[in-house]
C-alpha cells in the first residue's frame, strides 16, 4: 500500500506510512494497516481521509520533477501554524497528484531543492542506502587550519552517531570568513553546520549547489523553478534502480522559452511578496 500511494504522488513513503498509521487510508472500506497487499483493478476504492483516490490512473502518470531554488527563511513543509512561507508556496498547481520534496534544507539554507510527483524516487533518493552525493557552498567564521579540515574528513561525533565529509575543498574567503565547497552523502539534521560546529567554527551560510550529478541551475533566481526534462528525470531514475520514463510533461521546444521565462517571473514575483528582499549576492559556484 505504502508502495502504491507513494508511486501515485500523495506523498513519500514515510508520509503515507504515517497516513496509514493514522487510519486515514482504507480499501473498499476497511481501513489499511502497514504491510497490506492491495491488488488493483477497476473496482479497487482506495479512500484518503474519506475521499477516494484515481489510482489505477495515476499509475499510468508521468514522472515530474522540479529543481527549485530555495531561498533562505522558508520551511520545508507543507503548511505551518504561524503562517511563515514554505517552500510548496510557489510550485505550479496539479490536480490528481501533489509535489513531493525529496529531503529538507532548513530554514537558514538555500539552494538546490529537488521536488517530483512520484513519492517511490522521492523516497530512494532520500534513503541513505543510496549514498546520493550532495554538494553545499558553505561561508564558516572561525579559525581553520589542517588539523580540523582532517578531523572533518576523518569523521567527528556527533549526537546521533558519526559523521564526516566526503570531500572538502576551499574556495577563498578574506579574514576569518572562508568558503569551503563540502559534499555529503546522506541528508541528516543540519548536519553541515552540526559537523563544523564540532570543531569549533560557525557557519554563516548555507547554500545546497547540486544533489548527485544536478546543479542548482544557472540563472535560476532565488524562489524561481525549472521543470527537468527526460534525461535528467531518468538520470535520477537509474541512480535509485527505477524503471526508465519514456514521455515527459516538458512543453515543446519552441514554447519551452516562453513557460520558462513566464515560471520564473511569476515564482520571482511571488518570492518578493512573501519574503523580505535580502541584500548581497551568492558565492561563484559550478553551475549547469
């Protein structure tokens, strides 16, 4: 059940193992617990908090994904109590599915935010079997020198059990501000900024600049998205063993300009009616 709901977009596989937890999820009228097999067909009525879901329909819906650039003071989540901006705000509306975020950045970090329809990739993407490597841009205020740059790629402790950078390159800074380029295989809790704190320096800023072999776009402006067409799709398909797509929800090429231009500005639009403009500009970073 967890499988089906997750590959038809109504969330991660985490997220409907907590709907079905819940008792929000039933089949034909009895409600669902974790493990349930569920063989489909025409009649098959699988409700969610009592509405019935087109799932035999779904299965057959392409794959979607966004790359969207998060700006800083947003929240991972889909709505929130004291009505701050979330990142879901400005994604492009569907009916029938719904945007899932593979990972989280934290309300302080920005960058590369990944987002698709079909909860399965969502969910090997995160896993950490995976080991999806992710890059970050990182300004740290404090004395650095090589003892801690080896302890940071040794591997530190921290609360919920040891972790290190895979790599660890710097990039320049002036006075005790530096920017360092690290890259990470897994997506725990403020871990960037947990394992820096570790050894005494602080991080200043936090800016994600690719996840696997993706790059924050180039020229996408803060709160702007693009839509990621079939090779990318199914680049991010074989790195977690799922079976290829062979259609995209791309426009054409010769409308492609104009829905990206029109996607941008509106996504900027809106990012400067729910977030404060900020001052100053990001690090130079590869980019593609």
């Amino acid at each position: 059940m967890q499988k089906i709901l997750a590959r038809a977009g109504h969330g991660s596989r985490r997220e409907v193992e907590a709907m079905i937890q819940q008792g929000r999820v039933s089949v034909d009228g009895k409600i669902s617990t974790l493990g349930d097999r569920v063989e489909l067909n025409a009649g098959t009525k699988i409700r969610l908090d009592g509405h019935v879901l087109s799932i035999i329909e779904a299965q057959d819906t392409v794959c979607r994904v966004l790359a969207y650039y998060k700006p800083e003071g947003e929240l991972c989540t889909r709505s929130d109590p004291e009505g701050r901006p979330t990142v879901f705000d400005r994604l492009p509306k569907m009916r029938g599915s719904r945007w899932v975020a593979v990972g989280r950045l934290d309300v302080n970090t920005s960058g590369l935010l990944l987002f698709t329809t079909d909860g399965e990739l969502a969910n090997r993407l995160m896993h950490p079997s995976r080991e999806v490597e992710r890059e970050y841009a990182v300004r740290v205020f404090g004395q650095i020198d090589d003892e801690k740059i080896k302890q940071l790629s040794r591997g530190v402790q921290l609360e919920d059990g040891p972790a290190a950078f895979r790599s660890i390159k710097y990039q320049g800074g002036e006075g005790l501000n530096q920017w360092y380029n690290v890259t990470l295989t897994e997506g725990r809790n403020r871990e960037v900024r947990r394992l820096w704190e570790a050894v005494g320096v602080q991080v200043s800023r936090l800016i994600r600049v690719r996840y696997g072999d993706l790059n924050l776009p180039k020229g996408l402006p803060r709160g702007g998205y693009k839509e990621l067409d079939l090779p990318d799709i199914n680049y991010l398909r074989q790195l977690v063993a799922l079976t290829e797509e062979t259609v995209s929800k791309m426009p054409v090429e010769r409308d492609r300009r104009r829905v990206k231009a029109n996607q941008i500005r509106r996504a900027v639009k809106r990012h400067t009616q729910v977030t404060p403009a900020r001052r100053g500009g990001t690090p130079s970073k590869r980019q593609g």
